[in-house]
C-alpha cells in the first residue's frame, strides 16, 4: 500500500499531482473538521508535507505515533518543532539552494526600492504630483557605497554576488570567516557602523533574535538603509519602527515581519519603507523547484535512499 502522507499546507498543483500517484493524500489543509481527520488517520501517518509559513507544531506531531518525515517547503524551518522531531528521530527536510537567486534578487530590490524612494515615486506619478508640485526629491546613490551583508551563507553571497555588479563595496559579517575578497566586520554593530546599506540574510531562530538591535539600527544611522529578506525575529522592531519615524534610520526594505500577514499598522503608516508580503521565493519557477524537492525527498525516504536535503 502506499505510505499515507499529511498535508497540512500544499504545494504547486504540479507537484501536488505527483504526490497523489505516490502517496495516499490526507489534506488536513482542507479538511472541514481537521481534529475530527486526526482522530481518523493519525496512527496511519508516516510523512508530513508542509511549508514554511506553516511549519509544524506539537500539537500535531505529538498525535501522530508513526511519523518518520517532514518534509517542509521553505529553507527556513523555525515554525517547525526541530527538537520535538529530533526527540523521536523523526527526519526533517527543507528546500535549500534552488530560492537562492531569487530572495537575493529580492534584497536587491528592496535596497533599490528603498534607497531611490521607489514607492514614493510611483506614488508621485500615480497622484499627479509630479505634474502638481514638480520634480521628486533627490536620494543617494547605490553605486560605491558600502553593503553590509549580516550573514554569509548561500543566500548572502548570492546577494554579494548581485552587488559586486553594482560596484558596491562590501562586508560581512559571519560566525567563520569566509574565503571571499570581502571586509569582515567583528560584529553586527561594527558592521552596521562601516556601512551604508546593511541586509539581514541570517537564518531565523533562537540564536538570532533581536541580531539588529537598537545600537546596530542606531549605528546604521540617518543615511542608512536596512534591508530584511529574512526572518522579522531577527530585527528589534519597534527600535526599527522609531529610528524610521524619527529619522535615526534613513530607510528600511522588508519582505519579513515580527507578524505576518498583519505587520504592525506604525510600520505601515511610515513612507520610508518599502514593504513585501514574505514573497523572497515566490515565482512560479522557484516555487515549482521547492515543491519537486518535497516530494523528491518523501520518495528517497520511502525506497531507503540517502535525503536530498535533510536538515542538520
Ligand atoms: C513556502 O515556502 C512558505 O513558507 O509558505
Ligand atoms: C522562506 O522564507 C523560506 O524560508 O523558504
């Protein structure tokens, strides 16, 4: 018979197709009454798919004596209980590299839309100001300015990548020194310091809470711009939401939250930030890619084979 899988947030229809000619489908995302599905066929359960946004809490897995996966659609696994997994030797696999361009495309579009005022602008086209009160205020320049890049791993050096052809000059900050021709900073204050721009490409977690901090915003400073593409954990954010308002930050570009889907409305009231809906690896290709290494992975499971990506 075929292995009985869980899903508690789908994937691409693609993919979600494959999954039903492999696997026999239990859609507790769809369920009317999801305990009432629980109750039904937990003890049959063997995998779990699920992503990012969604993750997977006790609640669930503590009901489910058979599990031996999760497979999980994102790169981040925060919003699944990794230790509760690994109590029971449950295996737990993410989506690395294949969104690795495009979140790093995304900081850069937000260090874009933020340092040149993007979405005033489009609003001072949209409501006829440019022709009412005249030209746009001016912004500084990218080119040859300094990029602190908080964290090094495949989606900073991607962004690094994206940014030497900018002509930026660039530093880092990272727990190992990295073989790259970078400046690497002693801390995220120092770094924060000696840059005009600074992007948080940290994992998100308990060992990066509150990483940018109101002396590292502060040390950023009235020209800097802050750039998150990765978890809103790891920004204080109201110290962020002050410095903006105050002007002790000049601009922030953030595609994360402390709250998703609601951000705090005092961010949202601010015109010098330009905003994203978590969307670092949302294009149909990416996506597509994220799907196919879920189910890749259920099927290596499944024939005995060695994880495509597990995580650590
Ligand atoms: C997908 O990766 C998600 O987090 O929803
Ligand atoms: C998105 O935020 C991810 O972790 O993949």
């Amino acid at each position: 018979p075929r292995p009985d899988v869980l899903v508690v947030s789908a994937l691409r229809p693609g993919q979600m197709a494959r999954l039903e000619t492999l696997f026999a489908l239990h859609r507790h995302d769809r369920a009317e009454d999801p305990d009432a599905l629980l109750d039904a066929i937990a003890p049959r359960i063997r995998a779990v798919v699920t992503t990012g946004g969604r993750g997977l809490g006790r609640d669930i897995i503590d009901r489910l004596p058979g599990l031996e996966i999760v497979a999980c659609s994102a790169v981040g696994t925060e919003k699944l209980d990794l230790a509760a997994c690994r109590a029971r030797g449950i295996a737990v696999t993410n989506t690395p590299d294949v969104l690795t361009d495009d979140v790093a495309d995304m900081a850069m579009a937000l260090l874009l839309m933020a340092r040149r005022r993007l979405v005033e602008g489009d609003a001072h086209v949209r409501s006829g100001a440019w022709a009412r009160e005249g030209m746009f205020p001016l912004t500084p320049t990218l080119t040859g300015k300094r990029l602190g890049i908080l964290g090094l791993g495949r989606i900073g050096q991607a962004i690094a990548a994206r940014a030497e052809a900018f002509r930026m000059e660039i530093g880092y900050v990272a727990r190992a020194p990295r073989d790259v021709p970078y400046a690497r900073l002693p801390d995220a204050e120092a770094l924060a310091g000696w840059a005009d721009a600074l992007v948080v490409a940290t994992p998100g977690g308990a060992g990066t809470r509150g990483l940018v901090s109101a002396p590292v915003i502060r040390a950023l400073g009235p020209g800097g711009t802050l750039v998150n593409i990765s978890r809103g954990s790891v920004v204080d954010e109201p110290a962020m939401i002050e410095a903006l308002a105050s002007g002790a930050l000049g601009a922030a570009g953030l595609d994360v939250f402390a709250a998703e889907p609601a951000p705090d409305p005092a961010l949202l009231a601010l015109p010098n930030v330009a905003l994203s809906p978590h969307h670092g690896s949302g294009t149909v290709e990416t996506r597509d890619a994220m799907a196919r290494m879920v189910v890749d992975n259920l099927v290596a499971h499944f024939n005995g084979a060695p994880l495509i990506s597990p995580v650590a």
